[in-house]
C-alpha cells in the first residue's frame, strides 16, 4: 500500500504545480503601468509605475481603497502638488516609508513619447529599463 500512497501523494503534488502554471498572470500584477496624462505636456518624462514591485509588498486594497487609486491605467488625475502633499504615490513617497518626492527621475524615467497603458512584465519593465 505505501508506494501506491506516495505515487498519489506524488501526483496530487504535481497536480498543483500544473495548476500553479497554467493560471494565467493577472496583467495588471505583473506589469508596469506607464503614466503620461501630464508630464510630457508639462515637460516631464513619462511616469514609469512598478505595478508588480508594490504589489509584493502592499495589499490591493492600500492604493485601490485607501489611497483612491481607480483600477485603470491614466485613470487618475495626479497632480505634482498632490504627491508632494502626500496623496497618492505621495502617500509612501515621503521619505519615510519610500524615497521623498524630490528624486523626480526615479519616477519619471519612461521613454518620452509613450502613451499611457499598462506595459510588460516585472522582467521586462521598470524604470530606465524601456
Ligand atoms: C502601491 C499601490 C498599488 C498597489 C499595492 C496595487 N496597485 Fe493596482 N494600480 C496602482 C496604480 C498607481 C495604478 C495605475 C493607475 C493609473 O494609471 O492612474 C494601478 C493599476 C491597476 C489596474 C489597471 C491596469 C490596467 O490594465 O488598466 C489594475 C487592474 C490593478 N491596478 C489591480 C491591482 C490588484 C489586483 C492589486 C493587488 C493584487 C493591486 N492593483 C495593487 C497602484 C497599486
Ligand atoms: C503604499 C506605499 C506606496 C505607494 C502608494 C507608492 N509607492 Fe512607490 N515604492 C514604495 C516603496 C516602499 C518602495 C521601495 C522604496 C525603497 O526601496 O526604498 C517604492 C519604490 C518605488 C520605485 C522604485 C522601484 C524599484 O525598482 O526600485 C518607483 C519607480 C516607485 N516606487 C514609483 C511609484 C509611483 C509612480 C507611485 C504612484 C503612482 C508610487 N510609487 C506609489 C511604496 C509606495
Ligand atoms: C513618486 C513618484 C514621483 C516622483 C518622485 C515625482 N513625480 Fe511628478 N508625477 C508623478 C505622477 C504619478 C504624475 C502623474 C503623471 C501624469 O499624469 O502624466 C506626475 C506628474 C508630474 C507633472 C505633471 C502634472 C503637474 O502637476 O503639473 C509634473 C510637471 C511633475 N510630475 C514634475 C515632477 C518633478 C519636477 C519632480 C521632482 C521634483 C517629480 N515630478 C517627482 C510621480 C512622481
């Protein structure tokens, strides 16, 4: 009876990996939402957001609750002022709990002439990387 447990043991196990992979990546987890509503008009590069990079380390509901952020890329309107008051990416950005406001490259860091839309993967996007 053993060996035949352990080969069920064995396929359920492998039964769970294939699911694991076969589950489609959720898009919006994994890639990087470029953001340029304002900032080319106001002479900024594109804001490069790394989607998959908060998403690790903060739950859905703290930025599409709390902080107010709509679930649709260049569905916000973000305002400079606002950050720097502390609303949305101002919210961690302070210095604090992330890097203040002033580090503008670390932000807007996309190519110049990209439209906003969600981009990539984590493997692919983030900053300076397109
Ligand atoms: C640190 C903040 C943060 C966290 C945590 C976060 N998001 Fe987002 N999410 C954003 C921002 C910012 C945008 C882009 C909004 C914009 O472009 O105005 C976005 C965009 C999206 C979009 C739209 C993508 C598209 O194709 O238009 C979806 C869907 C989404 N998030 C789902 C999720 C889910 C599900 C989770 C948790 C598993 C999550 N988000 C966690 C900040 C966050
Ligand atoms: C809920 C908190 C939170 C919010 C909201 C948030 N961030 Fe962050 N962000 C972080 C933390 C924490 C880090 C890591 C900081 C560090 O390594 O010192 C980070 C890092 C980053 C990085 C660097 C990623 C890397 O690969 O090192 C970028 C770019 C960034 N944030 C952009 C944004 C933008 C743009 C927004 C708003 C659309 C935003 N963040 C909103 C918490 C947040
Ligand atoms: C934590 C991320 C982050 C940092 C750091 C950051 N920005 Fe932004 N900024 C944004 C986001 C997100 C938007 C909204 C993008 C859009 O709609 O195109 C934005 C929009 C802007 C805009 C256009 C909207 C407006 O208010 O006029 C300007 C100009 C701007 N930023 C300048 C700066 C400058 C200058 C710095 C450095 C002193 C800076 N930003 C640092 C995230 C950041």
């Amino acid at each position: 009876m053993k060996p035949c447990r352990g080969a069920v043991a064995g396929a359920i196990v492998l039964l769970a990996v294939l699911q694991f992979l076969a589950s489609p990546p959720a898009r919006a987890e994994y890639g990087d939402v470029l953001i340029n509503k304002r900032s080319e008009k106001e002479g900024m590069r594109p804001v490069v957001f790394p989607h998959w990079f908060h998403r690790i380390r903060f739950r859905c509901k703290v930025c599409h609750n709390e902080l107010g952020f709509k679930m649709r890329a260049g569905g916000n309107d973000v305002l400079m002022v606002d950050i720097i008051e502390g609303k949305f990416c101002g919210m961690c950005h302070n210095g604090q709990i992330a890097w203040s406001p002033e580090n503008c490259d670390l932000c807007h860091s996309g190519k110049p002439g990209l439209q906003t839309k969600i981009f990539g993967s984590h493997q692919t996007g983030g900053p300076g990387r397109w």
